[in-house]
C-alpha cells in the first residue's frame, strides 16, 4: 500500500538503526516507536494523492515538460512585453 510506504519514509526509520558492524533496525526500539493511524478510505486515497504528487516532483519525463512549457510562457509574456513599443505621435 502506498500510504504505508510514504508514512514509513515520513517517520525516518534510519534514526532507529544500531550501530554496529552489521548496522539494522533495532527490533526493541522499533516496537517503541508510535504512529497514528487514519482510516483505510483515507489512506487509499492519500496514498494515491502523494503518488502524484511524488510524480510530478520527481520524474523528469512527467514533471518537466510541464515545467518547461509554463517558463516558455512566461519568457513570450515578457519578450513581448518588452519588445512592444507604442508609436510615437506626430
């Protein structure tokens, strides 16, 4: 499930890990650790809302052609901006 997957990347599991030769997850502290959860409805659709939302932030082929096409607007708004001068009078 998505949600899951965003909420244990949101909690930072890293801060419970041993430091030992073979560093991992240090079960006893692990069992400590508390969260809340939301209700299943809630948590498929924040799931799919941060998916996106992790789409668009994060690959290139989705979120920056979108990027590109509003800075190319945004340059013609002010080329033509600049470049439209009113005629002088007579």
């Amino acid at each position: 499930m998505s949600w899951a997957f965003h909420k244990l990347t949101e909690m930072d599991l890293n801060q419970y890990k041993t430091k030992s030769a073979q560093p991992g997850l240090a079960v006893g502290r692990v069992k400590q650790v508390e969260t809340q959860l939301v209700p299943i409805e809630d948590q498929r659709r924040d799931g799919l809302v941060l998916n996106r939302l992790d789409t668009l932030v994060n690959d290139l082929s989705f979120g920056l052609p979108a990027e590109l096409a509003a800075r190319r607007t945004q340059y013609e708004y002010y080329r033509d901006k600049l470049l439209t001068f009113e005629e002088a009078s007579a």
